[in-house]
C-alpha cells in the first residue's frame, strides 16, 4: 500500500511479468478491484457465475489493483473472500494492492481484512533523494533528453512526494526547451517547477 503515484500498479505488473518469464505462474490474472465488481455484476446479470468463478479461482496468481474499492457492494466482497480462500487453499498467489493497509480500508468485511493481513503488509515509501534523481535521469533518457545534474538534483530536491510529478517535471522540461528550441538549464527548471506545484 501507499499514497497515489508511487508505483504500486508498475509493482503489480512486474511481478505478473516476473512470474510468468521465470515459469512460477502460467495463468497470470491481473485487474482492478472495479473490473472484478463490474465483471462480478455482469455475470449475475447473464446468468453465468460458472465462467467468473472459472476465470478467477483457476490463477496461478491474482493480482488486484485499488483493493479499497471493494466496499463498494457486499456482493463483491463475498464473492472476492471465496475467491480469496479457493486460491489459499490451493497455495497460489494472491497479491493486492490498496492506498492503505487493510485495517484501514473504510467498508471492508472484517474477514477479508483478516484475510488481507495474514500475508506481507508492505508500505511503499516515497522515495529518497538519490532515487529520484535516478528516476529523473532514467525518465530523461527514455524521453532522449538530456538533463544536467545540477538541474535533476533541483527537480529531485522540490518534487518529493509523487512519481507522476517528477513525470510531469520531465515533459514540461522537454516542452519548455522544445518550445524555446534551447538546452535544458537551471533557469528552465525553475520555470517548469513553478508550473507543477
């Protein structure tokens, strides 16, 4: 768990992408908490809880986005602890994803929140310094774009809290210096700072 922009979703998938390129997971099922109360809705509707049944108790691995939104109906979450405890049983792997630790989700069965906490609880923290600079620098160069040291150490050192701003930090930077057609600088960064916070 932890607050908006941290990664928790890029986690997700890439324990989805890890598990299934070393061979720990064939049937990976990846979705968020509304997708499976949207589907769980759907098949009530049609007549056919046989198929979602199949489609989520059969995972190697479950993987659920934004698991606060579960409150949502009661339906869902009956639904989710059987599905829940099918995969438990049968010792395959549930991981979940939410803004805060399952004691702390408004409107959740006490039960899934015994269920959620009978596993690893991790906060993502925000991260330090030196790796945000190095998600400056990386996001820099994925987007080719050079960014000075100086002017990574400055991003870094105002945008603390949130992945997607230091993101944002990076476009404006890239449309400020395409705009002006000039090298990134100190004096760009300021500018594009000043619009992101």
């Amino acid at each position: 768990y932890s607050e908006v922009g941290l990664g928790k979703t890029h986690l997700l998938q890439a324990i989805g992408d890890y598990c299934l390129n070393n061979g720990t997971a064939q049937n990976v099922v990846y979705i968020t908490a509304e997708k499976f109360i949207s589907d769980y809705i759907t098949s009530i509707r049609k007549w056919d809880m046989a198929q979602f049944v199949t489609t989520y108790r059969s995972a190697d691995l479950l993987l659920v986005d934004d698991i606060q939104f579960f409150f949502v109906t009661e339906g869902s979450q009956r639904e989710f602890f059987h599905t829940f405890n099918t995969l438990y049983q049968l010792k395959r792997q549930v991981v979940l994803s939410s803004d805060a630790p399952p004691s702390e989700i408004p409107f959740l069965e006490e039960r899934l929140t015994s269920r959620f906490g009978c596993g690893l609880v991790a906060c993502i923290e925000p991260p330090g310094f030196e790796t945000r600079v190095a998600i400056i620098k990386k996001k820099a160069s994925n987007r080719r774009i050079d960014i000075p040291d100086d002017v990574a150490a400055y991003i870094a050192a105002k945008v603390d809290s949130n992945i997607r701003l230091l993101e944002g930090a990076i476009i404006k930077l890239q449309g400020i210096s395409l705009l002006d057609n000039s090298a990134i600088d100190m004096e760009m960064a300021k500018l594009a700072i000043g619009t992101t916070t």
